[in-house]
C-alpha cells in the first residue's frame, strides 16, 4: 500500500462542468475503507454546492472500479468490526443519498471488478457505461452479510424482484453482456474505448438543461411509491417549474428558430 494513494483515497476534478471522482485505492481495487467513505463524502458534497456542476462521473483507478468494502480491514477489526461498518456506512450513505438528489445526472464508469458496494454504486448512478472486460457481482453473502448503499432499493427496480432475490442471494458474477441484458448498464463498450466513450457521454449531458435532467430524475425514481394520480400532480408541477427557467425559454426558441438549443444549466 502506498502513502500516497492512501492519503488521497479519493481523487476529485471539476472542469467544463464536469466533477469527475474517482476511486483512488487501486493497490486495493479500490475497495473502501473509513477514510475513502470520509473522503467520498466531502468529495460529494463538494460537488453538490458547486453549481457550474452539471454532469458527474463516477470511476476508479487501475485495474478495477471499485471491489466493495475493504475485507481485509473488516477482518482486522474482530470484534469491533459492527463499529468500523457502521463509521464505514454511514458516510457512504450519505453520498449515495446527495448523489441522487442533485440536478446533475451522474455516470458511472465500470470495469474491471465491480463488487459489492461497487455495485450499489453503479445502480445508484442514472447511467452506467461499462467496459467489455467488466464483472458484477453483489458479493455480500460471500461475506455473511446483507447488502448496503442502496442495492436492495436500487436492484428490484432495475431487474425485478425474482432476478434480484437470484442476484443477491448467489452473488454470481455476471459479464458485461449479461449486465447489459438485464438493464444493470446501459452501454458496453472495448475497454480501451470507455474513456473517451464516457467523456463524449458526459459532454453532451453537460451541455443540456440541467434542471430539468433534476426534475426528471426525481420524477423518475419517486414514481414507484406514487399513485397515477400523484405522479400526473408531480408532472405538472414540475413542467409549470421548468417552464420559468432560462433553459426553457432557449429551448423553445431555438425550436421555433429551428436551431440546435444553448442550454446554460439554469
């Protein structure tokens, strides 16, 4: 283990409107600790009070995205581990949580291994491309213990419950290709293209209307706890919303002007 990447366990970049964090433990595949989590959330909450933020990509250093909790410190702390858990969980909660309510939508870039609470990640963010050399798996009963981060909301929503009982339960590894047939990404792509796939993504996202990619990722993912009647309220409320932005505005000119929109984010 180095100083140096334990030091900076996380590695953050904001430019052109892109925040790019980045796991940054790859003697570890970047598997987290109590000072990555601390790291991840002020990197995170960092981001969340930048407003020229208007695209964030999540990815990992070396061979691998991120290969869940760090195990090995797990076993180190004995008796004491339900201590370094919960100041291990806590945080990482915290930012999975600010990652969901901010506007700008998140990406995550995957290869290599995705375990455990890489993968609570990875379902966390709104998108998710993937390198062909990626594996998935939730890995937690491999452990003997049950998921976090999000996984156990995240997981049936995108596959189902029986898939996800079958996904959780065996922790099986699953490829990029079935990955992408069970809707776990969103895109597969040669390993040596996902940089340049996922910068070309996230350009263009930064380049939309900002608050309204907020409004539809929220209206998105509190549709399942709402009856038709209130999601048609939370549309309307949401679209009269977007309707007083400048976002709108230029959007609806440049239609009418037939000319490709200038969304600033606002």
């Amino acid at each position: 283990m180095t100083a140096a990447t334990d030091e900076t366990p996380i590695l953050l970049d904001i430019a052109d409107g892109i925040a790019r964090i980045r796991f940054n433990r790859p003697q570890v595949l970047n598997a987290i600790h109590e000072g990555a989590v601390v790291a991840l959330k002020a990197a995170v909450d960092k981001v969340a009070k930048d407003e020229s933020v208007r695209v964030v990509v999540l990815s990992g250093e070396g061979r691998a995205f991120l290969a869940g909790g760090d195990v090995a410190r797990f076993h180190e702390a004995g008796r004491d581990a339900p201590k370094v858990v919960n100041a291990i969980i806590d945080p990482f909660h915290h930012a999975i949580l600010s990652l969901s309510a901010m506007s700008a939508p998140v990406i995550a870039s995957l290869h290599g291994a995705v375990a455990g609470a890489g993968v609570s990640v990875a379902l966390a963010a709104d998108l998710a491309i993937a390198a062909d050399d990626m594996k998935m798996t939730l890995a937690y009963t491999r452990i003997g213990t049950s998921p976090d981060g999000s996984s156990t909301f995240s997981l049936p929503r995108v596959v189902g419950l029986r898939k996800a009982m079958e996904i959780a339960l065996l922790s099986d590894t699953i490829d990029a290709p079935e990955a992408l047939r069970l809707g776990l990404v969103n895109k597969v792509v040669p390993a040596a293209d996902l940089a340049a796939e996922t910068d070309a993504l996230a350009r263009r996202l930064a380049a939309g209307p900002t608050l309204a990619y907020g409004r539809i990722k929220h209206l998105l993912r509190s549709s399942f706890s709402h009856s038709l009647s209130d999601q048609l309220h939370a549309e309307r409320d949401a679209f009269v919303a977007s309707a007083g932005t400048r976002d709108f505005h230029e959007g609806a000119a440049a239609f009418v002007e037939k000319r490709a929109p200038r969304f600033e984010g606002n």
